[in-house]
C-alpha cells in the first residue's frame, strides 16, 4: 500500500490505489472527510491539480498488522523545501478502512508560487465541528491517555514515547535534551529542517504561548517493532489569541518518530497550517 501511496502522487496511478478502497473506506484531508471511491477520487484529482507529478525524495513507512503509517517528501523547483504528506490508516492488509492525510499545504504554495489566500479558497469545505469537541471542562475530570494505551510496547520504547508525549502534555521543556539526539533530524511542517531539537522546542512554546488554556490529546499509535519507529496521530486544542479576539480551536497533528540507542534520532510534525486557517478564520501565520 505504500507505493501505491506513493506512485499515486508521483505517477498519478488512480488504477493501483482505486484497488485498494472500499465502498465505506474514508479519506480525510484538509480537514474534509470523502467516502467511497467518487468521492475520494475527486479529492486525489484535485490534490494532483494543486502540486502535480513531483520526484520522490525521502520516505518513512511505520507498519503493524491493523494501523499503518507512510511520511514522505516530493522534490520541488526549491531545492530545500520538498512537499511533505502523511498518512496514517487502518487497513486489513488489502483494503484501507480509514485514512487521515495531512498534507503541508504552505510549502505546495511556496513550490508554485501561489498566493497562500488563492491557495485556501482551492481547498474542499471542511467538515463540521461538533460542540462536544470543545467541551475544555471535561479535562479536569477526564483520563489523560498516555501512548501505552494505545499499543503494546517495548519497555524502554514506551518510557521514551511517554517522555516524548508529557513534553505536550505536561510541558517538559527539560526532557527535550534528555530523549533526542543531539544532531536529531527534525522536520516541522511550514518551518522545514533543522538539526538538533531546539527548533522542535521553540515552535512548542510559540505554539503554547498563542495557545491558553491548551490541551493535548492522542488519537490512535502505530508502532514498527522492525524499525523501531512510530506514528503518532494527536490534536492540540486551546484558545487561540487572534489579535483581540479568542478563538477555541483544534490542531490536527501527525508525528513521526525514529528511535535509535534509545534516543529520538528523527521526528517529523506534520500540521496542514491552511486547512487549520480556512476552518477558523485565521490569517497565516499562525505561529
């Protein structure tokens, strides 16, 4: 499934993909859910009409039996800012039930040299939100699901990944030196590449500091005991300060991680800046 991922945005093969999703399969982007094959095809044809057939560059896959993740990047004119896409699905082996792709929309606009507001009004309407989604008063009372809840894990892997989740959660800016490498590979959607977490840590307080009242909340775990790597699918909600005004908003976030001597050595944070500004009436920048 991950070439036909792949092959799907560098070769534009529908035929190969088309096999692999069923009538009730759904495929979230930019915010917007598609079900079933017209409807998901419509959404491939217009990711392929807003970037094109590009030359892939670099990829992570993250397999388990029922969850399954892919991250890769597609070369652009700009040499030092590819396209990046994620996603995260549930699958039986042959067929994907359910897939979240979250794309970086802003470098696609930097690639062709659109207009960030031309590029949001070419995106589908995103689907509705539910006022049970924003209910910040359950919190307090609420589990705080940690990643072993999620999945199975080795002992040290899962004392990391837990690490790695309470520097969210709980804002453990001093664990950051302790679970990455000092020349970690970081990719932040929007921002591009660094060496070293420092960049990691800035957009974490940039990001809590327009944030009040923030909460942060995993979704679902896919873990690669082969690679020892790990997708993570998680949301930040909070008050956003939008000049004078207070906006509660919902971040959608796709992470992945690679471990190596117990130590975070790559991370990807995958975040679709557009889609998030399109739903809530925000300008870009947001952070």
């Amino acid at each position: 499934m991950f070439n036909k991922l792949i092959e799907l945005y560098t070769k534009g093969d529908l035929a190969q993909l088309s096999s692999c999703i069923l009538h009730s399969s759904s495929w979230k982007q930019h915010d917007f859910t598609a079900y079933g094959h017209m409807q998901i095809e419509s959404q491939w044809l217009n990711s392929l009409e807003q970037f094109g057939f590009l030359q892939l560059k670099n990829k992570q896959t993250v397999k388990s039996e029922k969850l399954s993740a892919l991250y890769f990047e597609l070369a652009t004119n700009s040499v030092n800012k590819p396209i990046s896409l994620s996603f995260f699905f549930e699958h039986n082996q042959t067929h994907i039930k359910k897939l979240h792709c979250i794309v970086d929309s802003l470098a696609s606009t930097q690639s062709e040299y659109q207009d960030v507001s031309q590029l949001m009004g070419q995106l589908p309407a995103v689907d509705p939100l539910q006022l049970s989604q924003f209910d910040h008063q359950l919190h307090p009372q609420s589990y705080h699901a940690t990643p072993s809840d999620f999945c199975d894990l080795p002992e040290n892997t899962e004392a990391l990944i837990n690490q790695w989740w309470n520097i969210w959660q709980e804002k453990q800016f001093a664990d950051f030196e302790l679970i990455y490498d000092a020349k970690s590979k970081i990719n932040i959607a929007g921002l591009g590449n660094s060496k070293g977490n420092k960049s990691l840590r800035a957009f974490h307080i940039n990001m809590h500091n327009r944030i009040n009242r923030s909460y942060c909340q995993i979704e679902n775990i896919c873990y690669d005991s082969q690679q020892n790597t790990a997708a993570i699918q998680w949301q930040i909600e909070g008050d956003y300060l939008f000049n004078e005004d207070i906006k509660r908003i919902r971040v959608p976030v796709l992470s992945f991680i690679t471990i190596k001597d117990n130590v975070i050595v790559q991370e990807q944070l995958q975040i679709d800046w557009l889609s998030l500004c399109k739903r809530f009436q925000l300008t870009y920048p947001v952070i």
